[in-house]
C-alpha cells in the first residue's frame, strides 16, 4: 500500500474509532477493566463514619487527633491486543472482511485506553508470532499500531493461538489486560476441539484475557447455490461442493454448532470473557454489552 493511501486509510480509522471510545466506549472501558488495586493518596482528619482500620497511628500521634489515610485506584493498566493476521481473516461476504473489521475494534480498544492513560501494546500472530509491539502511551503509538494492522503483511497464512498466547506470557511480565481478536479457527482435526485451550488457561492464571471472536455469516450457513468452489486460505485447498444439497448444508452447520460450544466451553473452563461479532453487525452493541458484564 503506497505511503499516501495507507495515511488516509489510517485518518479514516481514526476518526470512526476515536469518536466512538471517547463517546461511548470511554466509561465502560475505565468500569470493566480495574487497576491493579488501591495507591495511597493521602491523610486527613477523621470523620464519623470512616474505617477505624484506615487510622494512620503515627499521624494521629503526632497531632493528638485522629488522621485516616486516603486511597484511590491506581488506574494504569497495561493492555495487549492479540490479533491474528493468518489467511482466514482475509474471508467476508457482506459487510467487510474479518480483518477489517478486527482493525476497527482493535482501534477502539486502543484509543479507549490511551484515553483512560493506559498503556496499549500489540501482538500479531499467524502460525507463530510476526511482530510485537511494546506497550506504550500516547496518539502517536497507537496510529503506529492502526498503521501496522492495516499495512502488514503476515510470512505464513495458518493459526497457532497457543504461541501467541505463550509469547505474550513470557514477554509481558506484570498482570495485563489481553483481548485476543481472531475468529479462534484453530482447531484439533478430528475432535474440533481448540488447540490452545491449555495455553488460553495458563495464561488467564496470569493475566486478564478476554477474547473476541469475528466471524462472517457464511461460516455459519452456506446457502443453496448449487456447486460451488470454496478455499481454505490457510492451506491454499480447493474443494468443489453441491450447495444444493440439503445433507451437505446440514453438515456444514453441524460443524459450526459443534466449533461454537466447544469454544464456548474452553473459555468457560479457563474462566475467559469472550463475544461474538458478526462481520455484518454493528460492533458497538456486542462490546457494550461485554463491557457492561465485566463491571
């Protein structure tokens, strides 16, 4: 993408997403996701109702009076974003494409919390880690971010969530909050189980993980259009199917079905908060509402 064309594409991204976390997204955001617990601030004189248990006795000596100690939420969070960049992001029938649509959520994520003066770092992964950005504040970081998520083109088309995952682990040593953006198409072959079940569990043991699953309507049911060709982008494979067949459409949604609960019950399991976003809905509801359960 020419240098001018990717400026515009970034502005444009801006302006949608900064609006939206700073009208909408700002105060979920400072609710759902806390700091890392209470920084003292300051003493003042006791008054009826205060905790006994916050008396500082050393104050209170010193002046004969009663002095309490003062806390507020120290509110500087680190936050990563997971984003998976493999081939299958680059599928969508209607609206947009998954990536594009993991670009603009990914934004709001990052304009909300360098608005709640936190720091925002990424992590993009295909079948291993491509490139990490470390957590830093500020507008300038995070349109270098938007910038990489548009502009980057990954070496490998194929999923290893776990690496990811693994990666963040080892790299980001204090508690952080982690969203993972990827339609988590990353499966066991024959049991369509996740394949980074184990690492989503130890990684929640450390750090605040929330996933974010997109994906397109079409993944969910395929419609009668008699033969068609479709393409794994990861593997490059071709597969010719009837669509006309009843069989061959109840089959493919069996598969989502099962995919879907045996997500649903990894995230359960490794006590992960997670959504579901279609790529021809309205992304806001979804993300308010994850939000709005977290806090």
């Amino acid at each position: 993408m020419e240098a001018s064309e990717l400026l515009k594409r970034v502005k444009k991204i801006e302006i949608k997403t900064r609006g939206l976390s700073r009208q909408i997204f700002a105060g979920q955001y400072h609710s759902a996701f806390k700091g890392r617990g209470m920084a003292f601030s300051e003493v003042r004189e006791y008054r009826y109702g205060d905790d006994i248990r916050s008396i500082d006795w050393n104050v209170t000596a010193r002046y004969n009076h009663p002095y309490v100690k003062i806390f507020e939420e120290e509110r500087e969070l680190t936050v990563m974003l997971l984003v998976d960049m493999s081939g299958s992001q680059q599928f969508g029938t209607s609206f947009a494409l998954k990536k594009q649509v993991i670009t603009e959520i990914a934004a709001v994520l990052a304009f909300s919390a360098i608005q709640n003066n936190d720091k925002i770092g990424v992590i993009l992964f295909s079948s291993h880690v491509e490139k990490f950005i470390p957590p830093q504040k500020g507008r300038k970081h995070t349109l270098r971010i938007i910038s990489e998520l548009l502009n980057f083109e990954p070496s490998d088309n194929k999923t290893n969530i776990a690496e990811a995952l693994r990666y963040m682990t080892n790299a980001i040593k204090k508690r952080c909050t982690a969203f993972v953006l990827s339609d988590f198409i990353d499966l066991d072959p024959q049991l369509q189980t996740p394949r980074f079940a184990n690492a989503l569990t130890i990684a929640s043991n450390k750090h605040d993980m929330v996933g974010i699953r997109v994906y397109d309507p079409r993944e969910v049911e395929i419609p009668a259009v008699g033969l068609m060709m479709l393409k794994d982008e990861e593997t490059g494979q071709l597969l010719w199917v009837n669509t006309s067949n009843p069989a061959t459409r109840n089959e493919f949604a069996k598969w989502w079905n099962t995919v879907s609960k045996n997500l649903q019950q990894s995230f359960s399991k490794s006590k992960v908060d997670w959504v579901s976003i279609r790529t021809d809905e309205d992304f806001v509801k979804p993300l308010i509402l994850l939000f709005k359960r977290r806090a």
